[in-house]
C-alpha cells in the first residue's frame, strides 16, 4: 500500500469520548503542565494557517499531497480540541480551542508573516524544491512534536492525560512517518535539494510555532518542556533521526538552536554546560508510522 493509501486508511479525530473524566479532575494538573497545554493547544490550532498557507500554493495541488495536507490538517485540529477539551475538565477556564486560534494568529509576528512570504516566493521560483523542503521541515517538527508529547507521558501524574497524549503522539508517529519518507524520497539523488535543506535549516531552524511568540518565549516553553541539559539529548536525538535522510550526515542546526537560546533562559532551566556541536551518522532506511 502506498504512503498516502495507509495514511487514508487510519486517519482519524483522536478519540477523547471514552476518556474519564472525573478521574482527570481527580489528579489534576500542575502549574506547568497547564502552561505546556495551552502552548500545545496553541501550536496544533495553528496548523490551519499553515495548511492556508501551503493549499493555496500552485505546487501544492498534486492530489496525494492535497490528500495528506487535509488528513493532517484535520487530525492536528482534534489534538487542539481535544487538549483544550482536558483542560477545561480540569476547571482551567480558557477560549474555546478556535477562539484561541484566532486570538494567537492575530498576534502573529513579523516573523510569521514575512516567513508566508519567503515560502509564496520559493514555491514560486523553485516549486520542486519548495515541496522537498516543506517535507524535509515538516519531519523536523513532527519529530520534535513527538518528543515533546513522549516527554509529557513520561513526567505526568494524571493517567488520564498520559492517556490523550499517548493517542495523540500515535498520530504524530504517523505524521513524522509520512514527512520523513516523503523527504527521503524527494532528497535522494538530488545534490542540490539537499544542499538547500541543510542551508535553510542551518540558518532558520527553531521550534514550531516559534513565529507566533516571541524568541524568548518560545525557548522558554520548549526548555520547561525539556530543561538543563534534556533540551540537548532531545535536539541530538531529532538530528540522529535526520541524519538518516540523504545528505543530512552531521546535521546540527538543532543543537545549535539549543546552545544559542541558553542566555535567553531564566537560570533555572539553563543548561550547567553546552555540548560539542556537530557529527551524526548517516543510515539508511524508511521511518515506520
Ligand atoms: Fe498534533
Ligand atoms: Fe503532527
């Protein structure tokens, strides 16, 4: 079965009706685990502009990519719903998760918009190896987007929201799947698709959603996610997995980002030392969802 066929075949809105409630409330959330939703929240409603963004480009009319493009878009609206839905749950008063969406956009930076413009030019002059990028890109993310829900299941005392993040991250593996096969794809070969990956995350690489807040704020939400020196083990294990792409041996724009948001951090979550940056090796293979 193709990528696309398996894709269609399981895609679905992660299930919450079955979750138990009271038993949520039961445990409760932490401060910090409040603070990590609504940033979670924020960043899966914000795909719908990202899907906007992309959908409209000429490039992205190819029916396969349509096809995922919706699935996604649809499945990463539901996390949104479905976190938001939690937190309510647990007496956290909040918008609704499409209330908050158009609130955060609103407050969209000149970051996020001049980014919408690089990629309406890009796929403009270079269609092909826009597609190859937005793949290559979207596996970085996903990935990232993975360990950050695994972090959460690993750290919570509520079962309950150890549960929604276990099904959600099932759909994030499938999501990183069909990136990542899809740039291993469009990278083999193709010297110069690679070289243009690598340029741009070398030099543009930050979190999802970091357009939408400020660079400090972001590093700050990502570093409660993974403090001190677990933000480093998280962005080698990203590069690791990267690295088994075409052309992305030694890949470390990651670990750079890590390094160069240290002095923002407030010292709590600092890291004591900062890593060696550079080397991974390459590999083979297909990512499984
Ligand atoms: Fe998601
Ligand atoms: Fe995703």
């Amino acid at each position: 079965m193709s990528d696309i066929a398996q894709h269609v075949a399981v895609s679905d809105r992660v299930d919450i009706e079955d979750l138990d409630w009271d038993l949520a409330r039961k445990h409760g959330l932490t401060d910090q685990e409040v603070e990590s939703l609504k940033f979670f929240a924020d960043i899966e409603s914000q795909t719908v502009y990202y899907f906007l963004e992309v959908a409209k480009l000429q490039v992205a009319r190819d029916p396969d990519l349509l096809t995922f493009l919706t699935m996604w878009n649809y499945e990463e609206y539901f996390h949104s719903h479905a976190i938001t839905r939690l937190m309510e749950e647990c007496g956290v008063k909040l918008e609704s998760a499409t209330e908050r969406s158009t609130q955060v956009r609103k407050n969209a930076r000149l970051k996020a918009k001049l980014e919408d413009f690089a990629q309406t030019m890009m796929a403009k002059v270079v269609p092909q190896r826009f597609v190859a990028l937005w793949m290559f890109w979207g596996a970085l993310q996903e990935c990232l987007t993975m360990q950050a829900y695994e972090e959460v299941i690993r750290s919570t005392k509520n079962p309950v929201l150890a549960e929604l993040f276990r099904r959600i991250a099932k759909q994030e593996r499938r999501h990183f799947a069909y990136y990542f096969n899809q740039a291993r794809d469009r990278l083999a070969d193709n010297k110069g698709n690679q070289t243009f990956c690598r340029f741009i995350a070398k030099h543009f690489y930050a979190p999802v959603g970091s357009g939408v807040k400020t660079d400090a704020q972001s590093a700050e939400l990502v570093a409660r996610l993974f403090p001190n020196e677990r933000i480093f083990e998280v962005m080698s294990y990203i590069e690791r997995r990267m690295a088994q792409l075409p052309g992305m041996a030694g890949l470390d724009a990651c670990t750079r980002w890590a390094a160069k948001i240290q002095p923002m951090l407030p010292a709590d979550l600092r890291a004591a030392s900062v890593p060696q940056i550079g080397g991974s090796k390459p590999s083979g293979g297909r990512a499984a969802a």
